[in-house]
C-alpha cells in the first residue's frame, strides 16, 4: 500500500522544512532561503502549528454537528442497521479524506485531515465492532487494522502510536486468555515481539523508497523500546501480575523469576544508553534516560518512599550536577557528540519553554504564601512536585 | 537521491532521513556555498550529533527536583543543628550561583542577550529559586513581615522581575509574572482552570481583566521605549489568558453578559491585531476560540433556543464556513 500524497511535493517540503532549520540557526542566507524555495516548490496546504490546531478543533466541531444530525434522522433504525452505517460513513470520510481533500485540494497534516482521519477512525473501528457484537478479539484486530491504515496511508503519527497500542494489546489479551503457562510468559513474549519489531525497523529504516516513513517508523523504533523495557521492569510485572492474574504474595513470597526482572530492569537501559553512545543514535539515547528514571523509580517503590523530599533533593542536585559535568565535558567535541545546538528542535520554542517553566516551578517559591493565602491563592499552590517525579 | 548512500553508509547507521542527500544535492545545484555545506552536511548526516536538548532538559529536571525538595526539606527538623547548616549550604549556594552570573554574565543591555554558556540560565534559575525559598523561610521563621504577609510575594514578584531583566531570562521573567498575578490572587495556571477552581472568590474575575490590560499596557510602553522588546511575548500570552479567561467567566455569570461579551470582542480585536503585527499566530488562536465562544454565548441568549438540530446545524455551518475562511485567505495566515 502506498501513501496517498504526491512524492515531489512531500519531498520538496522535506528540503524547504530543513532550509529554514539551517536558516534560522545562521548556517545560510536569506536570499539562498528564498532559491531553495523557488527550486523546491511545494503545493501542498500545511499551514503552522496553531492554524492546524485551529482548523482541527473546527473540523471536530463541525464533524460533531454532522454526526448529530445523522444520529437524530438514523438512530432510531436499529442496531444492524446504525452498525452498518457507521461502518459506510467511516468509510465514506476515508473516501472524502482521500480523494478530496489530499487528492484533490492537495491537504497535508492540514489539521482538517487529522480531524477526519480520526473521525473516520473512530466511526470505521465502532461500526465493524459493532457488527460482530464487540468481541474482544474482534475489536483489538480491527482497531490494528483500521490504524495501521490510516498510519501507513496518511503518514500519521497518532494512529502508528494507536496501531502499535492495538498490537501490544492484541498480543496481550491472547496471552491472558490463553491462561496458565501463557500468562506467566508474557514478558518474554512482549520482549521477544517486540525486540523483533524494533530490529525489523531498523532495517526498514535503511530502505531508501520507505524513506516517507520514517517519521512513522521512528515511532514504532521509540514505542518497542519503551514495551520491551516495561516488560521486563519489576514494577511493571509485579503489579500486572497482583492486580490482572490475582497473583497472591503472602509475607516473603516474590513473583515468579523474580530475580531475572530485578536485573533486566537494571540492563535494559544501561544497555541502550550504551547502544545510543556507541552508535550515536538519539532516539536510543532519550529512550535509555526515560528508561533510567523509571529504573529509579522502580526501586524507590519497594525500598522505600520514606523521606520523599530527601530523594527529590539528592537526585535533583545529582541531575543538575551530571548535566553540568557533561556540559563542561563536551566544551570540546568528543565521539562525535557536542554541546553545541546546531538545529533548533520544533518544539525548542523558548517562550514555550519559559512557559513550562512557570508551570511547573512556581510552587515551590515561598512555603509562607501558600500558608497564608486564602481563597484564590492560586499559584503558590506548593507541592504539585512529588506527583513529577 | 539514491546515488550517495554508499557515502553516509560508514559514518552513521541512522540518517536516513529523506534529506540525508539534500546538501549536497543543494551544493551541486549551486543553492549553497562550499564552506556551508561542509558545515551542514556534518550535522545532517548524522556525523556530529548535538546533546544540547537532552543535557539542558537534564539541568531543567535537576533544578525541579532540586527545588521541590529543598521547598519541602526547609520546613522540617526546624531548629536542629543540621537544618541550619544546610540552610546555611543553600544561602552559599544562591550567592554561588550569582557570583557566577555576575562575573561570567554579560552586562545589562535593553536587547536580547545571549547566554555565555549553555547552562548560564540554568544557573540563574536554580540561584533565583533557592535564594526565594530560603527567603521566605527565613521571614516565616523571624517574621518580619508579620503584618503583611502577601508582602512576601509582592517582594518574591519583584526579585523575579530585577533577575530576569537584569540576565535576560524569560523563564524568570514568567515567574515574576505569575508572582505578581498571585499577589492580587488570581492564578495563572491551566490546570487549576481545568479542574474549575479558578476565580473562587466574587469578583476575581473582574481582578483578572484589570490586571490583563494594565500589565499588557505596561509591557507596550516598555516595548515602544525599545526595552527588552523580546519579552512582549511572554508578557502579552499571560495578561491575555487572565483577560479572557476573566471575561469568559464573567459572561457566563449572568447579568451583565453583555458588557463581557463587549470586553471580549474587544480583546479579539486586540489579540487579532497583535496577531498580524507580530505575525504570532497563538494570539489568533485566543481571538477565534474567544470570538466563538462569546457569539455562541449571544446567540444562545437571543435566537438559537431549546431546539438541538438547530445547534447541529449551527456547529456545521460556523465551523466549515471557518474554515472555507482560513484557507480561502490562507496567504494572509502565512509565517513571513
């Protein structure tokens, strides 16, 4: 299956999108700017961020109004008859969604396509479910299906992240319910599938006509990861196997292998962090730092919370003093590594940072404030920190 | 595209990117110099990898915890010997933290500084947090300011604002922000809107539009004096989530809706044109979403009632006739 959008459009704003990185970070000229987009024409509609924020909260509304409308002159028709239709007008908004808007009106992640992609989504997933009275099974296959379609079709990032969901969910539920030996080894399972995942994207990253995909594959890279470390995590099986296999610990008694997830919960990130290193790959990176921290977490939970503000404090110094350290050893270039900012991140938006600044540290400022203040004390709120950490 | 993969091969295993040949391709179309693409390629291919995010989220999480901690730690085992020494450690390390930014800082200038080392603000926040934390510690201890307690955050407000004017620092200056909007009590937070507990007083929201406009109009004046230019920003995002958050729930409280409703086309207008001045499309975000809002308001007070087809209606055609609008003139909603 292919994509539904126009090769030298896609990457000729690819080129543009990258030019302006380079531009903004001072490595060319405006006026080169400029050539390059003159060279790479593009004719796709992709406005910004906030207009696509805008016109996908508009097209929600209005889809919503459409729905109603059909739901107050069909609804009353039975239950056959609503499934079958949900069905027809999921797949009808694929329709529209496709040969319209991207084809036709030439629409790329215009905010409106992302809206009734979903919608589309959604209506296709309930109505197929709906027809085979929800089975589980059913539901789980249909929501992968659906997803990966639309992933794969429309370059979406939101339905790859549901698809891979779908999937984990899937292989999980057929497990449970197989029961006995099949519940115990779901770990192994998840870690087994989903490493292949991982490895098999890797080498599709490599092929250069899925080259459309990477974005999408790069997701699926991230996601296997995160499942192949929480499926080894302690934390994660123990608490899975307690609260959805009634495993009973009585006094001393530990979960099964016990000793095999302590480790791989230690392993795991470790291991990427060196993978991300060695091979100076980022994605590896970031995964192992979240990997690391849950790690943490993982044995705070069970050897005790006891003094919350004490952890915070120690591991708040140590962060800053490891950042620091690692700022000041980079000064130079090493392993190909740098401190330097070459390309500024799409979300790297300085005032959203100072935003998330205000957010997030203004609670801590003056115990005082929080105590005296009544009724709207508003910001002061302290706390707010232990549930971050 | 296809012609230099051998090239990259050996250098980096992920840089596949759909560009990974533009540079060059750009190069040998003559769009870009030698020496520039000498400097790109490196970085596109993959062969140089920048940890400038990830080190400065390290630092970011390392002040959050830091301070939460410390916030927490000041107010317990008052009195023992070893809660002073380390109120004692955290007044040193304030002064640290600001012996630093005065000696390596740049100095004081009406424009956009940029930081001398990549973790320069960092050190800033962290030495402005713990020095708030320690002080107002210490007036709860001695009370010194017993009579006049939001004092303390009058006074934390103004801290901020010298900081973050003093280094250029736009995270400090949100704080001081949010200090001085919760010295009149109202809150500037989306959760706490979220989970409906803003304005809980009678009449905050009438605060809120007041302290909107005067901060705003205080930040245009410093803008047309040409000082710190870059922090209008910050300053006009905040007094308008205040303002029309002010005046959405103003409307909603009944009696004089009307006059709200006015307000609030009068911050669309105000926001529209700061939108295209600035070329800023958040504002432009607030002055829809806040139009909508309050016209949905008003034809719910007068035509549109009771009937719900109507309203499915009403979604269809004002949604999609917004967006036949938007990108009818999408030209005139383009970045530069």
């Amino acid at each position: 299956m292919n994509h539904a959008y126009n090769e030298v459009n896609l990457y000729n704003l690819a080129v543009i999108k990258e030019s302006k990185r380079w531009s903004s970070q001072g490595l060319i000229e405006e006026v080169q700017l400029k050539n390059i987009e003159q060279e790479y024409p593009c004719s796709f509609y992709h406005p910004n961020i906030i207009i696509r924020i805008l016109l996908f909260i508009a097209t929600l509304f209005a889809l919503s109004g459409v729905t109603g409308l059909l739901a107050l002159l069909f609804g009353k028709l039975g239950e056959g008859i609503v499934a079958t239709g949900c069905l027809m007008y999921g797949t009808f908004s694929f329709v529209i969604l496709d040969r319209v808007l991207v084809n036709q009106y030439r629409h790329y992640k215009s905010g409106v396509t992302e809206a009734l992609l979903y919608h589309a989504c959604g209506f296709a997933i309930v109505g197929l479910s709906w027809m085979a009275d929800f089975n589980t099974y059913f539901v789980l296959i249909t929501c992968l299906l659906v997803f990966s379609y639309a992933a794969v079709r429309f370059l979406d990032l939101l339905t790859t992240v549901a698809a891979i969901g779908s999937l984990a969910g899937l292989l999980f539920y057929a497990c449970y319910e197989a029961g006995g030996i099949f519940q115990q080894v779901i770990p192994f399972v998840f870690i087994l599938c989903f490493g292949s995942v991982y490895v098999i994207t890797r080498k599709l990253k490599k092929h250069n006509h899925l080259k459309f995909w990477l974005l999408n594959m790069m997701i699926v890279e991230v996601i296997s990861l995160l499942l192949v470390y929480a499926a080894g995590n302690y934390l994660v099986v123990r608490e899975l196997s307690i609260n959805l296999m009634n495993l009973e610990l009585v006094g001393g008694q530990d979960i099964p292998f016990a000793f095999l997830f302590y480790a791989l919960t230690i392993i795991v990130p470790f291991a990427l962090l060196y993978t991300g290193i060695k091979h100076k790959d980022v994605l590896a990176l970031r995964v192992s730092l979240i990997a690391i921290a849950f790690t943490v977490f993982t044995f705070k939970y069970y050897y005790g919370f006891g003094h919350p503000e004490i952890t915070l404090t120690v591991a708040g110094a140590l962060l800053f003093g490891i950042g620091m350290l690692l700022f000041n050893y980079l000064k130079k270039m090493r392993g190909g590594f740098t401190r330097e900012n070459h390309l500024a991140e799409k979300w790297a938006n300085l005032n959203l940072q100072a935003f998330v600044i205000s957010q997030t540290l203004g609670g801590n400022q003056s115990g005082v404030g929080s105590q005296i203040e009544t009724g709207g004390g508003g910001k002061f709120g302290g706390g707010g920190s232990t549930d971050s950490f | 595209m296809e012609r230099s993969c051998q090239k990259t091969e050996n250098f980096s295993l992920d840089s596949t990117s759909m560009t990974k040949n533009t540079p060059r391709e750009l190069f040998e179309k003559g769009l870009i110099r030698e020496d520039q693409f000498n400097k790109i390629d490196v970085i596109n291919s993959g062969k140089v990898v920048s940890v400038f995010y990830e080190l400065q989220t390290l630092l970011y999480l390392g002040v959050l915890l830091f301070t939460s901690g410390v916030g927490i730690l000041i107010y317990m085992n008052i009195g023992s010997l070893g809660h002073l020494i380390s109120i004692f450690a955290l007044i040193l390390l304030s002064i640290g933290c600001f012996y630093y930014a005065f000696k390596k800082g740049v100095a004081y200038s009406n424009d956009s500084v940029k930081p001398v080392t990549p973790y320069f603000d960092y050190v800033v926040l962290l030495g402005a947090l713990v020095f708030v934390s320690v002080a107002g510690y210490l007036q709860f201890q001695f009370g010194i300011l017993n009579e006049n307690l939001e004092l303390v955050t009058l006074i934390t407000s103004v801290f901020f604002f010298y900081i973050a004017y003093r280094f250029d620092h736009l995270g400090v200056l949100s704080l001081a922000i949010t200090a001085l909007a919760s010295f009149w009590s109202v809150s500037i937070s989306p959760q706490k809107w979220y989970s409906g507990t803003f304005f809980e007083t009678a009449n905050l929201h009438v605060v809120a539009i007041i302290f909107g406009v005067s901060v705003a109009a205080i930040a245009l004046v410093l803008e047309m004096k040409r000082i710190k230019i870059h922090f209008t920003f910050t300053y006009l995002n905040f007094c308008s989530l205040l303002f029309f958050a002010g005046a959405i729930t103003g409307l909603f409280i009944g009696e004089w809706w009307f006059a709200y409703l006015l307000l609030i086309y009068g911050g669309c207008l105000f926001a529209y044109v700061m939108a295209m001045k600035r070329k800023s499309f958040l504002f432009l975000l607030y002055a829809f979403i806040c139009a909508y809002i309050g016209t949905t308001y008003l034809l719910e007070k007068t035509i549109l009632r009771d009937a719900i087809e109507i309203w499915f209606l009403y979604s269809i055609f004002s949604c999609g006739g917004f967006i036949y609008f938007i990108i009818k003139y999408k030209n005139y909603f383009k970045q530069k």
